[in-house]
C-alpha cells in the first residue's frame, strides 16, 4: 500500500478527517516508517466546507483516488444519506471491484451501502445511526456492538475514534504489529483496544467503587510469558474472581482471558519481526506454552499463520527501540 486518497465533502466531520490525516498524511519516516502517497480528494476541488463553519481549500479532484491504493470515506452529511452524489457511488464500486482497500469511517459507511457493495457483508457504523443504515439497507448485515469490522478487503468503523481503531488495524496489516505500535506512540493512543461500542451507547452502566484496573493489567503485561491465571489477576487486585472479571470487562471491553490471549499474540508479533527465535520459545516467552498453543491462538486472531507473519514483516535486522506494553 503506497497511495492513500482521502475523500471528502462539504459538511464533513474534522475529528474524522484528521484521524485519516494523523494515520497515513504525516511524514514519520525518521522513527522508520515507510511514508505514503496521501491526498485529499473531493468531488468538487476548492473550498469544502466542514460541518462546523470553517473550510479548507482541496486541490485534487476524484482522479487521484481512482488508482489509490486506499479510499477512504469520510462521514457523510444526514441529508447526503438518500440521495448520494453518483460521482462517489462510482469511486467506491470501482475500488472494490479492483480490490483496492476501502475504509469507512462513521457515517461514510453509507456512501458504501449507497453503492452496493456492502450488499451481503457485515458491516457497521456509529451506534446512533445503525439502525437507520439497517433500515435503509437491508441486505447489509449491520454490526452496532463493534468499533470497526474488516470484510474482505472493506473496512467499515464506529464512530469518531473507532476510526483510529480501524487504520491502525490496517496498518498492523500492511505494516506489521511493530511499525504500527511506532505509529500508535506518535499518536500517544493504546495499538490496539478491546470492546465494541456498546460500551459508549447511552445505557446505565454498573457503578464502579473504586479506581482502574490499568495498573493491574500492566502488571499482567510485564509477566505475560507465566501462566496468569483470573484468580491470580483478581489476588493482584485485591478481588474476588467474580468480581474481577465484572469489573474488567466493564473496563476494557472484553473478557480478562480474551484480553490476556490478545496481548499475547501481540507480544508474539513482536518477537517474529524482531528475533529470529524458534516457534516454541516464542509461545513459552509469550505463555502460551507450546508452538502448537501459538498457532492455534496466531490464527484465531489474526487469520495467518506465525510463519507467514514472520515472512511478511521480519525487520530483525533494523535497529529497533524497545516496545512499551500494550
């Protein structure tokens, strides 16, 4: 992936569009990450105005994004939704159908329902509007409990910062996990979250008595190659296990055992790009205890093999900074 095309229009979102900026726009080749091709592209060149009473000037019309290696759809206005300009209708069928990558984030996931080509695929948008894109469309199996979904070669996010989710889940693929943790430190945001968005729809939510379970699950992280057990974490937390469990999962949005593996196979990610040791020593290192332990769990994960990650992204012969916990 060498050209990235950012599409926008008038009424558009600056969170959303600087988050493409921020992932893909910015000149990080001093921490060793390879730069891209990133424009800006609108159906109309000039001034765009965004939905809060300030525009910006875009030079380049739908042409550069026509061979991109990436387009990706800013939120679309409400009133664009039944009535989408064809101009971008075209771009995201013929990207498709080329087999470019395709990202959505928030509401330009209805410029791709516009187009058809989430026809048949899971997909989702901001919890607050994905009932109207299941409504509207639906042959789209819409998803609203999660921060982006990859279909394909499609990738539909959440809302606002879940677009930070789904280009840094993009860039650990065309990158791998360690460029895209350098590329997470510059943004000062976590490489890779867990939960979905229903942690964020309006809803009680338990009360939490006390502080966060972050300096537990730092600790989690620094010992990660032992057998770490929920009773273990709970102890280290002074909880019951039950209680633990609530706590964490209303926390970081996911379970601690699957939490726990996820940072594992991150922890493996990094040892096959940076070190050429052996499968088994890397899931004792990781605690997953044996090679075929690690397969099962690389897979499960990240649809590859550990062998195959390791062709595509060693980089053991770069001189590399220590990674930081997940």
């Amino acid at each position: 992936m060498k050209t990235v095309a950012c599409v926008i229009d008038n009424g558009f979102a600056p969170f959303e569009f600087g988050v493409a900026c921020e992932a893909f726009g910015l000149d990080r080749s001093d921490d060793g990450v390879p730069n891209f091709d990133f424009r800006v592209v609108a159906p109309d060149p000039g001034l765009v105005r965004s939905k809060i009473g300030f525009a910006i000037e875009v030079e380049n019309d739908l042409s550069f994004a026509d061979e991109a290696d990436l387009v990706i759809f800013c939120p679309m206005p409400r009133e664009y939704w039944g009535s989408m300009d064809p101009r971008l209708i075209d771009l995201a069928r013929d990207a498709v159908a080329r087999d470019a990558w395709v990202m959505s984030v928030c509401s330009g996931s209805f410029v791709l329902a516009a187009a058809g080509v989430l026809d048949g695929r899971r997909a989702t948008t901001h919890w607050m509007y994905a009932h109207v894109l299941a409504d509207m469309y639906p042959r789209i199996d819409v998803d609203p409990d999660v921060l982006f979904v990859q279909d394909g070669r499609i990738i539909t996010s959440a809302g606002t910062a879940a677009g930070i989710d789904a280009c840094l889940h993009l860039l650990r693929i065309e990158l791998g996990a360690e460029m895209a943790g350098r590329i997470a430190r510059r943004m000062v945001v976590p490489p890779q979250r867990d939960g979905g968005q229903a942690q964020y729809v309006d809803r009680p939510l338990p009360v939490v008595a006390s502080g966060s379970l972050a300096s537990v699950a730092d600790w989690a992280v620094q010992n990660i190659r032992d057998e770490l057990s929920i009773d273990q974490l709970a102890g280290h937390a002074h909880m019951s296990a039950r209680t633990f469990a609530r706590r964490f999962k209303a926390e970081f949005g996911a379970t601690p055992a699957s939490w726990l593996t996820r940072q594992r196979v991150i922890h493996a990610q990094r040892m096959l790009e940076r070190t050429d040791l052996g499968l088994d020593r890397i899931a004792e290192e990781c605690g997953f205890g044996s090679a075929a332990v690690l397969r099962q769990n690389f897979a499960r994960v990240l649809d590859t093999t550990p062998t195959a990650y390791r062709a595509r992204f060693s980089c053991r012969d770069e001189r590399m900074p220590e990674p930081v916990p997940a």
